[in-house]
C-alpha cells in the first residue's frame, strides 16, 4: 500500500506537540485550559493553508480520547454524516473534524444543528476562508472562532528536525544530513506553510541518493530545486487577496514606498492586474486628490502602458507611479467636501435653488424672475463677483476645508479664503 504524505504521517497525536500557534494552545490560554478541564466545544479553526487546522483539531480529539471522524463539507455526503452520529450515539461522543466547513449547504448543515445543540457531536470545522464572511451564522454562532496563523521559520525548523529524527512516522530510517543553508531555505521558502515545507523534504529524501555512508546528504541546490520557488499562497477570490489589497492601499495612503511595492509585488505574482489598476486610481484620487492633481491621470496612463505591456514588463510602470503615489502629497478634501454635501442631501438639506440661478432659456422665465439678477462672474475684475449659489437654507455652509499639502492645493486654499473674505467683507 502507497505510504501516506510525510505532512500527514507527522500529524500531532497530542496538543503539546502542536507546532506554533501558542496564542491559542500555549499554556493557560482558551483551547489549552479546554484540554485541561476535559471540556471540548465546538470550534471553527480558520487561517492560511498549511497552519495545522486540520492536524490540530485531530490532536484536541485525541487529547481527550475522544473518537475523532474527518469529513470534507464539499466531498462527503449527508449519509457520511449520518453514521458519523451512529457511531457518536454508540461511544458518547465524537469529535467531527470538518474541512472546507465554509462549503457546508443547508441540508448537511439542519442535519448536524440538533446534534451540536447536544453536545453528541463536537464540530472542529477547518477553512481558509473568514468564518464572518463565509459561514452560515446558525453554524457560527454554535462555535467558538480560532484564527492560526501563517508559521514562523522557526517553527519550520521544528517541524523539519522533527521529521528528520522521527524513525516511527518520519524520515529517521533515512539517516539524513541537512545542511544549515537547505534548512533556512526550507524554512523561509514555506512562506509559513508547514506542508508545503515537509513536501519539499521528502521529495528531497526520496529523490537525493545515498552516499558510500548510506546517508542522505541534503544541500542548498537540492532543497532549492525541491522547493523550486517561494511558496506563495494567493487565492484571487479568498479573504487573503483582500487583506493584501488592503495593506497595499494603506501603504500608499501613509507614504510607506517600500510596504507599497512589496505588496504590489504580491498582487503581481498573483497576476491581477486589474485590482492593482483599480486601487491604485482609486488612492490616486482618495488619497492625494488636489495635493498632487497630476497623480490621477499619471496613475490611468502607468496602467494602461502596464496593459499594453503585460507581465513581467507591465510590473515597470506600475513601480514608478507607486513610488510617485507613495511620496507625494496627501489630500482628502475634495471627496470629503463631497461626501459632506451628500450627506446634507440625504438628510433632506436641499433647499429651493436661488431665483437668479434657474434656467432661464425658455419662454416665460423672465416673467417667473428666473436668472433675472445672475450676475456673469466674466463681467468683471478677477473673473468673479459677489453673489449666492448655495440654496437659502444652507447659504453659511462649508463643505470644503483645504489643508496646506502640495503647492497646487496651497494655491487653491489662498484663492478660496481670498473669495470667501472678500463675501464677508461685501456683507
């Protein structure tokens, strides 16, 4: 029979050997004082692959001694669920590690509701996805949320010079030498993914051969080539996409050049050239607006030559406009201004538009006093002249409220203190 995966063979049995993750198992906090009082709830584990979702919640059954059944939400059926509960009404209780427990549709879900109300069944589901996003509340509400995180290069090591020393369900038979330089390559190039590092060295064991001493020497070239290239972990249509494009359109708002282009960087592996197009015009405008009004036609013109280009060379472009993002200038008044006025509208802060303002190209407007007393701004000096334009209920109002940024905004902060003196001078 095929021997199964060194990432599952390594599988802890006991929480004390979980890998990481101590905010959560470490001693005295929430899943570990569970363990301590022999009182497992219902819980969903949530975070990137590669974390110990699933391995975990085996091990949190085993712990308690508890019979733990694994089924995929998307792959088993309601008829495995079905004996998963006979066999819970036979021992007392089980322990259902669920995969994918994002995937679970309504009728597997009524079906498990009542055994969960019980307490028969103890639900460990396991997903990538954010449980807030993705999981019906009727499941979410009758369970404890845990979040993993990505893992450390440290706690690669561990879990590598485990499965190295491991003669029962590791690579110990191998009598393997790793080298420092294999070791951190295998540790960083995981990009916190357990599995996908334990992959790497087995492939590395099985493919490597052995020398006269009938050891397993491990080098550089040989974790490089098995591990081939950073792991990199990014679903377009996951949570994880939008926490990265977050974070780059946060870094472009507090001037960090470097998180910026790191986590362009990111998006540019994942090849989604139309969410960096969309965040960057988006800060362009948000963001820096009239501190730097060049910025949003610079920023259209990078992603179109990006465009035209395609990957890798669209990448060119794309790092000049977000350094130029990044360092210029920032502004949010004018769509703040906006936003302001909007809000008035929607409150019913309308008013009846000024007389002089209306339209007055039709038959008959004159004689409604419609534009009579418009004053053409062109007529005189400086192109502008003293009048209303706001309705009569809102005529103190403000909604713009510049602020000393770049010299184009500087500019238009002294023209309209200068208008609005000169208002207050006329009265």
């Amino acid at each position: 029979m095929k021997q199964k995966p060194l990432a599952y063979r390594m599988r802890p049995t006991h929480i004390s050997e979980v890998i990481g993750q101590q905010h959560v198992v470490g001693e005295g906090k929430i899943i570990n004082r569970m363990i301590q009082a022999e009182r497992l709830a219902s819980m969903i584990l949530f975070g990137p692959p590669g974390t110990g979702k699933t391995s975990m919640a085996v091990a949190l059954g085993k712990s308690l001694g508890i019979p733990v059944k694994m089924l995929n939400a998307v792959v088993d059926k309601k008829k495995d669920m079905e004996i998963v509960v006979e066999e819970a009404k036979m021992t007392g209780q089980v322990v259902l590690v669920l995969d994918e427990v994002h995937r679970l549709d309504k009728a597997k879900q009524d079906f498990l509701l009542p055994y969960l109300e019980s307490d028969l069944i103890t639900l460990i589901g396991c997903t990538t996805s954010n449980p807030y996003h993705s999981i019906n509340p009727a499941i979410r509400s009758r369970c404890h949320l845990f979040e993993l995180h990505a893992l450390t290069p440290s706690d690669i090591k561990i879990a590598i010079n485990r499965a190295i020393k491991d003669d029962d369900m590791g690579l110990g038979d191998y009598d393997v030498n790793l080298t420092d330089e294999a070791l951190e390559h295998f540790s960083q190039a995981a990009n916190g993914d357990m599995r996908s590092a334990l992959n790497g060295l087995e492939l590395a064991v099985f493919s490597t051969p052995k020398d006269t001493n009938n050891r397993v020497n491990l080098t550089l070239s040989a974790a490089e080539e098995c591990m081939q290239k950073k792991s990199f972990s990014h679903d377009k249509n996951g949570d994880a996409h939008y926490d990265v494009l977050s974070a780059f359109q946060k870094s472009i708002r507090g001037s960090d050049v470097n998180a910026a282009l790191h986590y362009l960087g990111r998006l540019i592996e994942a090849g989604d050239l139309d969410s960096i197009a969309r965040r960057m015009i988006v800060c362009a405008y948000e963001d820096i607006g009239v501190a730097n009004p060049q910025a949003g036609p610079r920023a259209v013109a990078a992603i179109q030559a990006a465009e035209r280009l395609g990957f890798p060379e669209a990448r060119i472009p794309l790092s000049v406009v977000i350094v130029e993002l990044c360092l210029s200038p920032k502004s949010n008044t004018a769509y703040k201004a906006l936003d302001a006025a909007l809000a008035d509208i929607r409150n019913g802060k309308s008013g009846d538009i000024p007389a002089h303002l209306k339209d007055s190209h039709y038959s008959g407007a004159k004689s409604l006093g419609r534009g009579v007393e418009y004053k053409y701004p062109h007529n005189y000096d400086n192109n502008w002249v003293n009048q209303e334009y706001l309705p009569e209920t809102l005529r103190k109002r403000e909604y713009y409220k510049p602020k000393n940024t770049g010299k184009f905004e500087q500019a238009m902060k002294q023209v309209y203190e200068k208008i609005k003196g000169d208002k207050n001078n006329s009265k």
